[in-house]
C-alpha cells in the first residue's frame, strides 16, 4: 500500500502546486463542519493521491479501529486499557460500557462534583484563610499542565474568576516565581497528579505545602488533589472532598475534558467549560458519521501521512495566527510526538515506515520575525499548518486583526508561489549590474511549492477550542491507525525517569559515580566542583 503512494509522489514531486490551483480544486480540497474549515488544496496531493490516501484508511481498517475505541475496547493493548477520554465529553451521547458497565454516570457525576465545587470558589463560599481565592497554582506535568495550561491562555477572553498559575518544571525556579506573586492564604493548589507519585509534580506539591504553612495553620485544607490514590492524598492532608479521580482509560495527554480541566472550569465558568465539552462532542461526531473525504480529521491525518510517510519531509509546523493559541503548538508536541514517536508496531516488529513527524511552531505574526526565514529559503521542506479566525476579541482593534489574518494568508501563498530568478532580478534591477547582479538576485529567489493547510473559523469560543483539541486528537488516532501503532502508550518516557532516580544519590554526593560512562562521571564530577 505504501509502495502504490510513494510511486504516485515520484510522478508528481516536481509539480508546481500552483499550476493546480483553480476554483474547482479550492472547493474540493477543503473539508468542513460546521463553520470550521479545513483548506488542503495548497499541497501537491491531486485526486488520484487523495484516492490512494483514502484507500489507506480502509486497508489498514481505521473504521473498525475507531468504532472499538468509542466503544469502549482495550486498544491501548500494551497496559490492557481502554482509550475514552471521548466518554470525558459524551454529554449527551450513549452509554459507553467498559468490561460490561457504563460509565458514563460516574462521568457525569464527577463533572457535576467539579461544577459544585468550581462554582463554591468562584462565589467565595469556598474561601482560603485570608477571604475568597484570588489565585489558583496548577501543579503537574506533561497532560496534567499542557493541555490545561494551553486552554486557559487560549480562553483569556472568558477569564471572570481566579487568576490561574500553572507550575510543572522541578527546577526551582519555575514555582519560586509563580509563589513569588501569589498571597498564601489566598491561594488554591491543584495537585494534578493521577498516581501521586509524579516526582516533579509531587516535588513541588511539597515546596508549595512548606511556602503555605507560613502563613496558614492549616495548609492542606487549600489544596485540591487530581488523583485516583486516595491513600495517598489523604496522607498528604486533603479531604477527601477535594479529591478528583478519573479512570485509567484516560490518558495523560487526553485528560483535560475531566478534573485535570478544573483549572480551566474555575478561571471561565461551568456554563464555558461545557461549551468547550460539547465542541469536543460535536467533533466527535462528525468523526464518527462524516465520509472520509468531507472528514476533517482523517482529511488532516492523511495530509501529515502524505508528508511525513510519503513525501519524507521529517518535521511540521504548527502556526496558529491567533495569539491566544500561543501554546497549542507546545501542547500538540506532546499530544503527536509522545502518542505516534513509536518505533514498533502493534506486534512488536519494526515499522515498516517513518514514524511521526518532529511537530513545532509559534504563533503569527512572531514567527515571521524568527524561523520563517528557514520555512521560505532553507533547504529542506517544512509543511505548514496555520490556524486563523475571521474575528478577534477586540472589536475596537478590528483593523488589527485584519492585517494579522492579510498576514497568514499572505505567508501561505508565498510559500506556494514562491519567487522566480527573473522576478528576483526584477527586484534590484537598476542597483546592481553583472555579476552582482545575479548574485544579489540569487539571494532573494524564493523556491516556492512549499505545502501548508489552513484550518479557519469564525472566533475563538470554547466550543470552537473544544473541536480544534478534538481534531488533533482523532488525527493522531487516525495516523496511529494507519502504522499500526499504539498511540496511547508512552514507554519512552520511563528510561530516562529510571536513571534519573539512580543518578540522584550520585549527584547528593551519597554514592559515588562508579559503574557510570565516562562522560557521566566527569559531569557528575564538574557539577559537585561548582556547587550542585
């Protein structure tokens, strides 16, 4: 099957993208629902390519795939676990069963429980020793700070509650800055942490007890615990009515549709973060009954296919012309990279093909100013994937606006048309002459038939976040799909935890660096010298 794609790309890898591009082609190479779009036409992928995309799809059984996952069967197959965090957004869907129960009452009552409580510390009923909370420190790592951490910036414009702080990084100054601004006895903590036992995470739960117990006599009666280990919180001192669980058919980085959202819920309102579920919802059905070709997230997962496997091209951009999107590219790094940075297939043999790209970004216009440069003229192709609204919040700035959206489509069709060495000479005919000349016009070719996407909607709400986290989460389900891989695993991360905690009496200078590799060993030593 990949052989039949990657023949396709040698007979058209040297098309200009442009020469395709008509009005037929600009409404058929676009997928939609709702008012979210999703325009592929600036890539090199025709009608015949996109056939063979699709024929993919069916080959490797996606559909199948995707029903077992709603349904609620153990596709994470290497920890024996369901995959649900859709069941975190089912608001008004089916019962969805695991091991014969539905658990969608126990869904609905722990968002119930989140909405009493968010609703108590927004209302000052819950209050900390010093009056109602004015600041809320979200701690822990990974899904249990990105994805929250991404959503409450993104939602700026809904904010009418407690500022939200989110530490994750065990370096110490991450915490010491946020403690810095915030009054302890005005203070929430959120220790989001499924085993408790994260040892960042738990690090800094303790650096945060010890700063609160100065000035509150009871400290870890303003804490809120995001767990499942009930022992465990309640030897750490919070009540057990504070203590939020879901279930461990959730994964990390799929987990903010449930406690590990509070912080999100308690800086925008219950009533928002059911909008931001029921965009999630909406998604998710549209994934479910949409054909493959008017479905956006198989149509985004076949275009990264199409790059990445096919193309070979080994990274993607992620440029959302929306600042308040400034992080997603921070959190889809971890969302792709950790969920399809796999080297196996479901049977353990190597795959056959690359795995997942290395995904990055920064926001427009900020970028442009930085990395585009590479984007436009380096030498290796980046396909592009910007992110736009038709509207910001600030109505009073809407000439801003327009000029930031001028912007994004601008950078899209330059990376397309590019710049010719006629055109080039064009632009500094009359200054240079000779042999300057061309070198000086050399400088300023840009080879255009670059690829990007453009997924655009009316305005940034949280029911328009909730489909966009939706989206990028069926797309890595379906790449996942395609290689064959278990996309909800993460054994990658367990090497370097283990050393880690080996390594750690070698640097307290209890145990000495004996046994470990040269390098090591002369860091170790290094580091002991200046003060560690």
């Amino acid at each position: 099957m990949w052989d039949a794609l990657k023949a396709h790309h040698e007979t058209v890898k040297d098309r200009r993208i442009e020469t395709m591009l008509d009005a037929v082609r600009a409404a058929d190479f676009v997928a939609q629902t709702g008012d979210m779009r999703l325009d592929y036409a600036k890539t090199n992928i025709d009608a015949d390519g996109r056939q063979l995309l699709i024929d993919l799809l069916d080959q490797t059984g996606v559909a199948a795939k995707r029903d077992a996952m709603f349904a609620g069967a153990a596709i994470n197959d290497t920890e024996g676990r369901e995959v649900l965090h859709t069941a975190l957004r089912n608001l008004d869907g089916d019962p969805v069963l695991v091991d014969g129960v539905d658990v969608m009452p126990e869904v609905k009552a722990t968002l119930q429980r989140m909405v009493t409580f968010s609703k108590a510390v927004r209302n000052g009923t819950i209050e900390g020793q010093g009056g109602p909370y004015t600041d809320v420190v979200n701690i822990g790592i990974g899904g249990s700070d990105l994805g929250p951490a991404m959503a409450v910036k993104a939602m700026a414009p809904y904010h009418n509650g407690p500022r939200c702080h989110f530490v994750s990084n065990v370096d110490p100054a991450d915490i010491a800055e946020v403690l810095r601004g915030c009054d302890p006895e005005r203070t929430l903590v959120i220790v989001a942490s499924k085993t408790f036992t994260t040892i960042e995470t738990m690090t800094n739960a303790r650096t945060a007890k010890a700063w609160m117990s100065e000035a509150v006599s009871d400290p870890a009666s303003q804490f809120v615990a995001l767990s499942t280990a009930d022992d465990k919180t309640a030897e750490f001192g919070i009540a057990s009515n504070r203590v939020f669980g879901f279930e461990d058919w959730v994964g990390g980085r799929y987990s903010m549709w449930g406690p590990i959202g509070l912080s999100l819920m308690l800086a925008i309102g219950a009533d928002a973060f059911t909008a931001f579920l029921r965009g999630g919802q909406d998604m998710d059905r549209h994934f479910r009954a949409a054909p493959w070709q008017e479905n956006l997230p198989a149509m985004l997962a076949l275009v990264g296919i199409w790059h990445n496997q096919v193309c070979g091209h080994a990274t993607r951009a992620v440029l959302p012309y929306d600042n308040l999107l400034m992080r997603l590219p921070a959190y889809l790094q971890q969302l792709e990279m950790e969920s399809n940075g796999k080297g196996v297939s479901m049977d353990g043999k190597a795959l056959a093909v690359n795995s997942g790209p290395v995904v990055w970004g920064e926001p427009g216009t900020n970028g442009q100013h930085a990395f585009y440069q590479l984007i436009h003229q380096g030498t290796r192709v980046v396909p592009c994937e910007f992110l736009v609204a038709a509207r910001g919040h600030e109505d009073a700035l809407h000439h801003q606006h327009q000029l930031l959206v001028a912007n994004c489509l601008a950078q899209s069709e330059a990376l397309m048309k590019g710049r010719d060495l006629d055109e080039a000479r064009g632009k500094v005919a009359g200054k240079f002459e000779g042999a300057e000349l061309e070198r000086q016009a050399a400088h300023r070719v840009f080879p255009g038939n670059r690829p990007s996407i453009t997924i655009s909607y009316p305005q940034l709400t949280p029911h328009v976040l909730g489909q966009i986290i939706a989206l990028y989460e069926h797309r890595v389900f379906v790449e996942g799909a395609v290689l064959g891989i278990n996309s909800y695993d993460q054994w990658g991360v367990e090497l370097g935890k283990e050393l880690a905690t080996a390594l750690q009496p070698v640097i307290e200078g209890k145990q000495s660096a004996e046994g470990k590799d040269g390098s090591t060993a002369a860091l170790v030593d290094f580091l002991q010298k200046h003060g560690v």
